[in-house]
C-alpha cells in the first residue's frame, strides 16, 4: 500500500494524501487516523483522504486496511520538500489472510466464520499430488479417492461420502477461479476431467460446508476453489520440467510446465502458462495411461476503480480408466497371485467397430482401450469488479464452455467361470450345447476347452494362468463407450454495499448446461486372468440352446460352429438388451442470494443469508434396441455371431422437472482478541441430484417413476481460531444430518438384461471436529498437521435386492441403524519440514482411518498409511532442484473394491453383497477385486526462475 501526502501550515494544517496499492490501483475505504485523538477519515473511491483543520506540530498517521499490516507514519511539523511515498506490507499470517471464497465480503480470517482451509502456490509447488483432488488430501474434514490417478476421482466432506465409493462430487463445487469447472455431473462426466493442477495455480481455498450452502451452485458440502496466476508489475517467467519413475520405477513420467507474466502496457497486466505431460502409468497395460496439456492465460485491466480480467483456457488431454485388479483376503487385502501393486487387468490394445443403432446414416462407434478418456474443454471468461462509489462495490464473473469427454474402456473385468451360463447367454443369446474353445489370439494356441449339454459343463483342458485365483475362470469385459457434449454458460453477479459497520450483498447466478451423450454396451472381451491379459478367441462347435421343454429337454438350433469373437478376440453382446442410448438434457439453473454482516462491536461480528435456488432439466431419451441371434448379421452368416446384432426399434422418453429451494446459513463469530477468536454457525442447504437420475429414466415402463427430489443437509459448527507465537490453530467440532440422497440400483438378468428397480432415498448423520495446526518451532523446523475425527450413521435407508430372474422377484432390505459406507473415522496429515539456508526437506505422513465397505456393513477396509518424502536445493536464486517420493514405503492402501460374483451379481454393486454371500466368499477363498492408492514414484525436479 503506498501514502502520498502533502502537508500544508499555518495556525492549521491539512493533511492530504492518496492510498493505492504496490500496482498503484487505488483502494477505497482504508482508515486513516490521528494517534491519540480521535480524528479519523476513510480514503473515498479514488483512495484520496484529507484531514482539516489539524494544529502544527508533530503527529502519527495510523493507516489500516483489510489484508495489509497496520502501520504508524510520524509526520513531523516541518515536511520533506518532496510527498513521502510508504509502502504497506501485506500480511502473511494465515490468521490475517484475507479470504474472497465462501463469504459475501472480504475478510481476515479471524474475522470470518467460515471452514476454510488456504494452500499457497509455494506449498504446492513442494508436492505432487496424483490429480486436481489429492491436494485437497491436505485440508481437514475432506475425503480424497484419487488412486485412479487423474481423473475420476472423489471429493466430499462432512458425511456426504455415501454413495461415491467410486466416482463422487456431488455435494461439492470445484471451481476454476470463482466459477464451476462445469455445472453438471453424471456418470462418466465430473469436474476433474477437465481440471489439472500446473504452474499457473497460485492458491488453492477451500471451505467445508456451512457457509458454501448460500455462496456457491448447488453444493452445500463445500467449495474448492483453484485460483490462478495473474500478472505484475514485472516481468517474469518460469520453466519446470519433472521426470519420474512411477509404478515402483517400472514406468517412465514426464512432465513440463511454463508460466509467463508481466505488464503489457500502462495499467495492463497478463500471466500465461501450462504444461505437457506424458505419463506410461502407474499401471501401465503397455501403453501410455495419461498424455496432453493445457494452456491458460489471462489479461488484467486496471483502472482507478476496479479491474477488468479476461481469461481462457484449452485443455487437451488423455487419461487412463485403470481397473481393480484380483484381491485376496478382507482383513488384509494383497494383489492375488501373479499381481502387484501397479498389476492391471487392462487388455492390450485392439479395435473393434460396432454397429451404431442411434446413427441413422448406419455408421458404427470404435472400442479401443488405447485411446483412453479424451478430455476437451474450451472456455473464454471475464470477471469484472467495479468501485461505483458510497460504499457501493459491482461484481460479476462469467464463462463460456464447450466442453467434450469421448471414452471407450472396459466397463468392468469380471473373474468368470466357464460353468457360469451367463456367459454364453450374453455373446450367444442362449446357452449352447457342445464343445467350447478358448484360443489365445496371439499364438492361435487353444488354452480351455469345455463341454457343455446345456446343463452342465466338464473341463477337457485347461492350460490358462492365474487358475489358483478362481478355477476355470477367465475375465470378461464388457465394452462402453461414452460420448458426452457439453455447453455451458455461467454467470454470477453481486452488488455490495458498506454502510457504518454493515455491508450488504445481493446477487444473482444463472448457469445454462446443453448436455449430449452417447452410450453403448455393445461389445465384450474375454481375456486370461493375469497382469496383462491376453485376449482370448472363442467358439462353439454344436448347436444353440433356444430353451427347455417341460420335461428339461434342450431345444437345439442348427448345428455348427459357432465363432463368439472375431479375429482381434472382441465380441457382441446378445439379446434384445436396448444397450445404446441418446441422452439429451438442458439444465437451467438460477439463483438469487443476500448476505448481511453486522459488527456489532469490535468483538463481535453477526452474519447471514439466504439463497433461493431454481433448477430446470428438461429433455429426452432414446433408447435403441438390437435385434439378434440366428438371422445372420452383417455377413449374412448365423455362425459369425460378433456381427449378427443389427437394429431393432427405438423408444424415446421425454422429462420436464423443476426443483426450487431455500437454503440458510447464520453464524457469529466473537473476538477475544487478536489472537483468539471463537465461531458458531447453523446451516440449512439444499442440493439438486444430479443428471444421473434423469438418465436412468430411459424406459418407457419407468420414465412414470422419476420423481427427483431435493437433498438437504443440516449442519452445526463451531470453530476456534487461536494464535500464539509460531502456533496458528483452528479446531472446528461440527454436526451434520444429510437427507434425500437417491439409492439406485442397477441389476441384470438373462431373461431380462439391464434394469433398474425404483429409487430409494436415504438419510444419514455425521459429527466430529476438524483440526488444523501449523507451527514454526525454530527458524529451521516447522509442522503442518490437519486431522479429522468423525463418526457416520444411517438413519434411514431401503435397498433392493436382486433375487432371481428379473424384477418380479426384487425385494427390499432396511440398513438403518449400520454405519455410514466408505466413512473413515479418523483422517490425518501430518508433514513436518527442515530448512537450513538453501536446502529444505519434509515428511509427510497421511493415515486413512478403517471404514464400512458398504451400507450393509460386512466387512470394513483396513486403515493404512502413507508417507510421501520431499527435499529440495536452492542451487541459485533462479535454479531449484526437488526431490520427491510418493508412497515411500510401497503401502498397499485400499481405497476402493468391487465385490466377488459372476458378470450381473457384479453390475449389481457393492450394496448387494451381504454377509451371508461374504461368508461363503470367505469360506471358499473367492476373489474379489480393489483398487490401492498409487505405488511408489519417484521424481526429480528442476525449476527456473527469470
């Protein structure tokens, strides 16, 4: 902050002064004052003060502002000949930073009654972390799955980690400089495909629940908000290139990153950057897992009162869907037999087209594992924040984005017995009756043959690995593809005005989603159950089972053979499934919100809001259907049965719902003194589910049944806020009760393919406390420590369970009363660092607490830990050298699982497996399948500055 005053005398002088900041842009309000007296002045909107009429002599300025140090300026009754120009120095206490997410105003944080945790850009910088989501592994009460690496991640907090095992950020907005990352999620679409942490990144905020209900879209767990680089007054620039080994050294992990900024003319400032990164993988299949970049830049304009920021942003990147691998043992769960912990049961590469039922023109959609999840994400913004004087401030951020995710990847790979007839009933559309052959595709060398009457199998060879794992048993993968087009536009608005101790804020947000996506299941392929698989071929040579007579007799159809798969080892899928659907939805939604804070007096600070929230999803579904079986396909051939699907009708559904809600959040915050502050805090926020419930409407028998509800959560907090010396501490106790969450199913049947049943809606409850803590014991040690202690329970909950053949038969269970799935109760990150001159070093250990595999409670995941290594060298001011390694003892943490069963017990889900069935798995050694958090890496860094 910088002072220019000019002192004129007589009997009385005045004082007159202007009040910018170190980039010369001017700051309203600031407080000037006499010491000793009680004249005061605030600076106005051009950051010019005067005070009148003041008697000659010596005197101290006390200047204070939100976010800089306060500071003392003697003016003595004779002035220098020249204005004094000062400089005020920001402060750099995390108990003094001034916090812009997740309140209406700008504020201290000893000020403020908001959750919020801040990583710097230099706290990053010593890190790397697996995604966008694992560095939020370094705030409290949150809850990071990143062992998928990239993408697909999950994020919750506070209770909301029911029902996102897999892919979960539901209750939470991630947010790109203010904004949305995107607006809409559903499966196979979440923020973190299109969110990547690089060089440009300067901080990372991050607030837990409470007050994100009524300051942010639809997201009542909490904001992360990634907040980019902006220009200076100077020129810089930085280069970073980082090699590593990952998959314990197996793999090869490359990286560069480049940012630039500086002014580009008077009163014009721009940062651009980005990075390119090739990545084998930590499980690499033998390809490479993640490969791509992004670029981001921005351009600030500033003018004497507000700034006026453009910025865009390109993304281009391909990301890998790694899959759980074959587990053994539940209370210690380890890599099966032949696995380890960067094993994979990813198929090598290969393609095959199948038949696009959707496409009229008759074109055909491509399979291949190669060509991973490409993500594109194409956005232009610009934010605006305007002083329009009398205590009135204008805001307002909006984007534009064209956002694309193509996927095709194995669903699931599935250890399955040859003896299971749903294997032949899903590639032959019926059981069959002769001899089967399973061929390696590589060698053409026959490694299973089997023989079949309908009713029962004998094993006549078998010479397949990883048959300790599960006998007779290969891995079947059912093929998807996913293509999913999205449109976006958001805005968000605010006026905000200052009156005394008061400031008031109204404002407004739209955001407008058109959502295209394509799906299809149309293909399989059949592979050996080891790392690595190979693909395997696979005929029958005798005749299909059509059905049985009343007296069990099978009726044949034509004998022959029968060729399942085609040369490259991928198959159809059989029967009349209605697998490739059009989703096509648009979501309007808009919101108007207030915010009040009054300080009341200078201890004691009263804020709170409101939001009202309006969410529309109208759109349709078609569904279309594939005609199958004996009337020869593509070649005209019966036997040639991976090309007999052709297209069968189609249905479409229509949707129109609307959801409005009140959310509500209040709180005071008292001040002991500057260094003790305690908080209180009640919130009531509303969530609209996601797109994924009006996708699953895609029948017209049970289009009738979607009836969206809204999710509420309830939360009461506390927070204590307390400074002494080098120890800043913040411990946040909270209650939470969640309700509305939506419980789908997804069964299969022979007889019926793929359905869902009814949903069912839940309730659950959570508290705990938060802790925060950094301290600085000496000029060379310091430690950082975040730790959440916590207990989940359902207080409500239904689920259906698949009993038979088709819905007729489903019926329903009460998990009430059990614990929360996938809920740990206790979460710690503790990094303790060494300095000394230039060369630095840290420890950091993270421990995840055990926690319900599923709502049924029958079994926990073990809690494990996790210690990542970090040192560091300055070799000159514009060359530094990092060294980092990632789980530096190669722990085996598992951080998610897929249960034990044949192809529909598990595209069922993990909620169908019960304890009787755990039992029984336990007794006879079945497998089931994990994912672990990321195997040991390790990466050399090196980074100049100019």
């Amino acid at each position: 902050m910088q002072f220019i005053f000019n002192l004129s005398y007589g009997q009385q002088t005045t004082i007159n002064g202007k009040i910018t900041d170190k980039t010369g842009l001017a700051i309203p309000g600031a407080s000037v004052k006499i010491k000793g007296s009680e004249r005061t002045t605030i600076s106005d909107q051009n950051g010019n003060f005067s005070l009148p009429g003041l008697s000659q002599g010596n005197m101290v300025l006390i200047i204070s502002f939100l976010g800089y140090q306060s500071k003392e300026v003697p003016i003595s009754a004779i002035p220098p000949a020249t204005p004094l120009r000062i400089i005020m120095t920001e402060y750099t206490n995390e108990m003094d930073e001034v916090l812009v997410t997740g309140v209406f105003d700008k504020r201290k944080r000893m000020d403020a009654s908001v959750a919020i945790s801040t990583l710097t850009a230099s706290q990053m910088q010593r890190i790397v972390p697996a995604s966008a989501a694992d560095l939020l592994r370094n705030v409290p009460g949150v809850f990071v799955n990143s062992s998928a690496g990239e993408i697909r991640n999950t994020v919750t907090s506070r209770g909301t980690t029911v029902g996102t095992q897999d892919v979960g950020y539901e209750y939470v907005s991630m947010q790109e400089d203010g904004l949305p990352v995107t607006n809409t999620t559903y499966y196979g679409y979440t923020p973190d495909y299109f969110l990547r942490p690089d060089i440009t990144l300067d901080r990372l905020d991050a607030v837990r629940g409470g007050s994100a209900s009524i300051t942010a879209a639809n997201a009542p767990g909490g904001i992360f908000n990634y907040v980019s680089k902006t220009g200076g007054d100077t020129f810089k620039g930085e280069l970073r290139a980082k090699y590593g080994l990952v998959g314990d050294g197996a793999n090869n992990y490359g990286k560069i990153d480049a940012n630039f900024s500086g002014p580009a003319a008077k009163d014009w400032f721009y940062n651009i950057g980005g990075f390119y990164r090739y990545d084998q993988g930590a499980r690499s299949p033998g390809y490479r897992m993640n490969a791509g970049g992004q670029v981001k830049a921005n351009v600030i304009k500033k003018y004497h009162n507000g700034t006026l920021k453009f910025y865009l942003k390109y993304l281009n990147d391909k990301n890998a869907n790694p899959q759980p691998i074959p587990t053994t043992s539940y209370s210690n769960p380890r890599p099966a037999n032949g696995f380890d912990a960067n094993g994979t049961v990813l198929p090598p590469a290969y393609t095959f087209s199948s038949t696009d039922f959707l496409n009229k023109a008759g074109g055909s959609i491509e399979y291949n594992p190669k060509n991973l999840t490409h993500n594109l994400y194409k956005s232009l913004g610009f934010a605006w924040d305007h002083q329009m004087g009398k205590g009135w401030t204008f805001n307002n951020n909006a984007r534009y984005s064209d956002n694309r995710t193509l996927a095709n990847f194995t669903n699931a790979n599935i250890a399955t017995s040859v003896a299971d007839p749903t294997l032949s009933a899903l590639m032959l559309g019926t059981i069959g009756v002769g001899t089967f052959s399973f061929k390696n595709v590589n060698t053409g060398q026959e490694v299973l043959n089997v023989t079949s009457n309908g009713l029962s199998y004998v094993v006549n060879k078998n010479d397949l690995p990883g048959q300790d794992i599960a006998a007779n048993s290969i891995l079947a993968s059912p093929l998807g593809y996913y293509d999913n087009k999205t449109n976006e536009f958001l805005d968000q608005f605010s006026f905000n005005k200052r009156i005394d101790h008061m400031t008031f804020t109204l404002g407004g947000y739209f955001g407008y989603s058109n959502v295209h996506r394509y799906s299809g299941t149309n293909g399989m392929t059949l592979s050996t159950l080891q790392n690595r698989p190979q693909l395997l071929s696979l005929s029958l040579t005798g005749a299909p089972v059509y059905g049985l007579t009343p007296a069990n007799v099978p009726i044949l159809g034509p004998a022959g053979v029968y060729q399942f798969t085609n040369p490259e080892g991928t198959g159809q899928l059989s029967g009349d499934l209605g697998n490739m659907i059009s989703y096509n939805a648009r979501q309007t939604q808009g919101a108007l919100f207030f915010g009040h804070s009054w300080e009341i007096n200078p201890q004691l600070t009263f804020d709170w809001g409101l939001r009202y929230e309006r969410v529309n999803v109208k759109g349709h579904n078609i569904r279309g259907y594939s005609k199958t079986g004996i009337q020869g396909g593509v070649d005209g051939s019966i036997f040639t049965l991976y090309d007999n699907n052709v297209q069968g009708h189609e249905t479409t559904v229509h949707f129109d719902k609307t959801l409005n809600s009140l959310s509500f959040s209040g709180a005071l915050n008292y001040k002991f003194s500057d260094n003790l502050a305690l908080y209180g805090r009640y919130s009531q926020g509303k969530k609209a589910p996601d797109l994924d419930i009006y996708f699953a409407s895609n029948r017209t028998e049970t289009i009738g049944l979607l009836n969206p509800q809204l999710r509420t959560t309830q939360q009461v907090e506390f927070g204590l806020k307390a400074r002494s010396g080098a120890l800043n501490l913040f411990v946040t106790p909270f209650y939470s009760i969640l309700s509305g969450v939506p419980n789908g199913a997804f069964f299969g049947s022979v007889e019926t393919g793929f359905y869902s049943p009814p949903m069912t809606y839940g309730k659950y409850r959570t508290y705990g406390v938060e802790i925060e803590a950094n301290y600085r014991l000496d000029e060379h040690f310091s430690l950082r420590g975040v730790a959440t202690v916590q207990k989940s329970r359902i207080l409500a909950l239904d689920n259906w369970v698949a009993n038979g053949s088709g819905p007729a038969d489903d019926s329903i269970i009460s998990y009430t009363g059990n614990e929360t799935e996938n809920a740990p109760r206790i979460m710690i990150n503790v990094s303790p660092t060494y300095t000394s001159g230039k060369f630095y070093t840290a420890l950091t250990w993270s421990y995840l607490g055990s926690r319900q595999a599923n709502s049924v409670n029958v079994f926990k995941l073990p809690s494990f830990s996790q210690f990542d290594l970090a040192a560091g060298y300055e070799v000159s001011k514009k060359m530094q050298l990092s060294l980092n390694i990632n789980n530096l003892f190669n722990k085996y943490g598992v951080m998610s699982w897929v249960r034990p069963g044949g192809i529909f017990e598990v595209i069922s889900g993990n909620s169908s497996f019960t304890s009787a069935m755990y039992d029984k798995a336990v007794a006879t050694n079945q497998p089931y399948s994990t994912i672990a958090v990321l195997p040991r890496a390790y990466y050399l860094t090196a980074t100049y500055q100019f």
